[in-house]
C-alpha cells in the first residue's frame, strides 16, 4: 500500500474524530470564503454606481442617508429641494454636470425615479428593446425590473406612494412601458425611470381638481430630490460643499468619503466574523492535532512492525504529514463550496428583496490565501506527530508490545 491509501484507510478508522476536524476547518474556511465574496462584490457594485459623480446634494439631513438614497436608492431620500436650486446649480462654473432626480414612487418593489437622459447615457446603458421616453407618464424599464416583472414595451402600470411602492396608488395615471434596458450591472438595473415632468404631473393630478391658478402655483413650487453632481475642476472639491452647505435648504454629501465611511462600519462587524472564523480554523488545527496524537499513540506498534519491513523514517514521516494534508485539503474544498453556496443563497435572498446583487459564482484571488492558511494549519497539525513517527525505537517499542 502506498502512503495515501494508508493515510485514507487511518482516517476512516476514526470517522468521529476525522468528521469533528472536517467541519470545525470547513466553517471556518466558508465563513471566510463567503465574507470575502460579499464584501468584494459590494465594494465593487457600489463603486460601480458611484463613478463619475462627485457630490450628492438634497435636502437637509443625514449626508449617509442622502448619498444611499440618491446614487443607490437604498434608502429614504432626507426630502425635497425647490427646482429653483437646481438651476443655480447648474449654472455654477464649479459644476460640470448636473443631473436632477425625483423620486417618492415605486412599483412592485421597484423606484421609480425621474430622471432626464443624461442620467442613463452617465451608465452607458443601451436599450435591448424600444426607445427612451419622450412624452409625459412613458417610462423606461431597467433589465432586473422587466426580467422580474415580466412587463413588456407597450404595457401599463400604475405606481403606488411610497419608495416600495405599497403606499396608495396613482390609478388615474399609468405609465407606458416604451423602452427595457440592457443590463448594466448597476443600479439602473434595479430602477423604473420615467421624465421628472412624470412624476411632477402624477403628484400634481393627485391633488385633485385645480384651477388655472392652482396649477400656476404647484408649477412654481416644483421641486427635485436630489441632484448629482460632477466636478468642472479640482478646485470644486475644496469649494462647491461648502458652498452649498452654507444654504439653508441644502446639504452636500461626498460618495467617496460617505462610502468609505459606511465601510468602515460594516467592517467592525466583517472584521470579528473574521476573527471567529479564524479561531474555528485554528480548533480544527488543533483537533487535527489531537487526532493524530492520539492516533500515533494507539499506532506505535503498527508503525514499528512497518519498520522492520523496510518502511523508512521518512515513510512514516510522510505517512502522518499525508494524514494531516488530506484533512485539511478535505476540509478546504468542502468549506470552498459551502461558502460560494452560501452566498448564492444569499444573493437570491437580496435579490427577492430588490437589493444589492451578489453571486457565489465567481471567484476572487483572496481565496487562494484562505486554501493555503487551511493548508498551512493541516500540515502545522501534523508535524509533530509526524516528527514522533520518524523518531519510533523500533526495538523499544515491539519490547513493550
């Protein structure tokens, strides 16, 4: 037999102890596995989203808030801003570009947001069927949306209050479907866009009967939630924030540093499951350890016969270092697919959700160094057991015997 055949046949003599090892190394390494593909994709998606816009600007609140509402849509927006702001806005010489948003509506789940072309063409998306709307209450599907819903170019829908859209719906006006995206990748997968006019005139509507005078008035008091911004030259960034915020009415939030910031929160969570999954690597390091101690022991005589039959003190050697390997590769492997299995339960889940995609199908350089740590700590388990077996006293060992 050669060494392992003899390791495997070991192994399977202690089912327990070989099972304990299994899965304190194979949680360990999942949990890892799985952090590291969520984080990375997150990172990446979110990163994704927010290219290309330096600053967010909305009503007063909380800067976290207006920046996960504006550019992810994850969130609450703080309010609305007076359509006036925008114009100012955007006519400033530190803005290169300025792109309005309104939002207060969704559908099955999905945002609707007012949005002029600009705010498309900003993702490079391109339509995998029909146009880009051009009249009042058309709207424009994102790829997850259509894909999810079903809806088609040419079907009718109504949105509902609220940015779940389970609120009261506006059935007095439905929007067209005249366009579906291609997929993106990005947010506008997960967006039902319409022209800010739209969703000006479905609140409007909602108000009931108006006259002339009223209407005049609501026209004058429209109003954007949030408004994205592009810088027209580096010295904006020391300048454009502080001069919004000295406004009243607004705030301006930096994705750069409130993302980075939100990451920092997160990662105190991410950072102890770390930790915890390094220490359930390390207990299976240790009940490798053990295992194969305790093996050796039970094994000395087995070992000293092996001996005097020709096997060398390398053979041994190798023989207890092949048992700790095998565990840890097995153990590895098994928590490899259970991790990329757990985040593509996750990433269903967030995706019945309507939120932020994640997939167990792909794979990131990362794991290479969790597989070799699990490695690392197999062949840490079994080196002094292994040293024991190279150093058996044959003769001492068949006199006990």
């Amino acid at each position: 037999m050669n060494i392992a055949s003899l390791s495997a046949s070991y192994l399977r003599a202690r089912p327990l102890q070989t099972l304990l090892s299994l899965v304190l190394l194979s949680l360990g390494v999942a949990t890892i596995v799985l952090l590291v593909l969520v984080v990375a994709q997150l990172e990446e998606r979110m990163g994704r989203d927010a290219r290309g816009i330096d600053l967010v600007v909305g009503a007063k609140g909380s800067p976290m808030q207006l920046m996960l509402a504006g550019i992810y849509h994850l969130d609450a927006p703080t309010g609305n801003i007076p359509l006036e702001s925008f114009e100012l806005l955007r006519k400033n010489r530190f803005v290169k570009k300025a792109i309005p948003l309104a939002l207060g509506d969704g559908w099955k789940g999905y945002r609707i947001v007012g949005a002029p072309k600009d705010y498309i063409d900003h993702y490079g998306a391109r339509f995998s069927a029909g146009r880009f709307y051009e009249k009042t209450m058309e709207a424009v599907l994102g790829a997850e949306v259509a894909a999810r819903t079903g809806a088609n170019v040419g079907d009718k829908f109504v949105g509902a209050h609220g940015m779940g859209g389970q609120g009261e719906e506006h059935g007095e006006r439905p929007y067209t479907v005249v366009g579906i995206l291609s997929s993106t990748g990005s947010v506008l997968d997960r967006l039902v866009l319409t022209s800010i006019d739209s969703v000006w005139h479905v609140h409007e509507e909602h108000q009931g009967p108006q006259d002339d005078a009223d209407r005049k008035a609501m026209e004058e008091d429209r109003e954007v939630t949030v408004i994205l911004v592009q810088y027209a030259s580096p010295l904006a960034a020391a300048t454009l924030p502080r001069q919004i915020n000295s406004q009243s009415e607004l705030q301006a939030a930096s994705p750069a540093y409130e993302t980075a910031r939100l990451f920092r929160i997160v990662g105190v969570g991410v950072e102890a499951m770390r930790g915890f999954a390094l220490l359930l690597m390390l207990a299976a390091g240790l009940s490798v350890f053990i295992a194969l101690y305790t093996a050796l022991e039970e094994r000395r005589y087995d070992l000293a016969i092996m001996r005097t039959l020709g096997a060398s003190p390398r053979r041994l050697f190798g023989l207890l270092l092949v048992e700790g390997i095998v565990l840890a590769v097995l153990g590895a492997v098994i928590g490899l697919v259970v991790g990329h299995g757990l985040a593509s339960v996750l990433g269903a889940w967030l995706a019945s959700q309507q939120q932020y995609p994640v997939t167990g199908l792909e794979w990131r350089p990362e794991e290479l160094w969790v597989l070799a740590a699990a490695l690392a700590i197999g062949i840490a388990a079994a080196l002094l057991p292994a040293w024991r077996a190279y150093r058996t006293d044959v003769s001492r060992t068949l006199a006990q015997a």
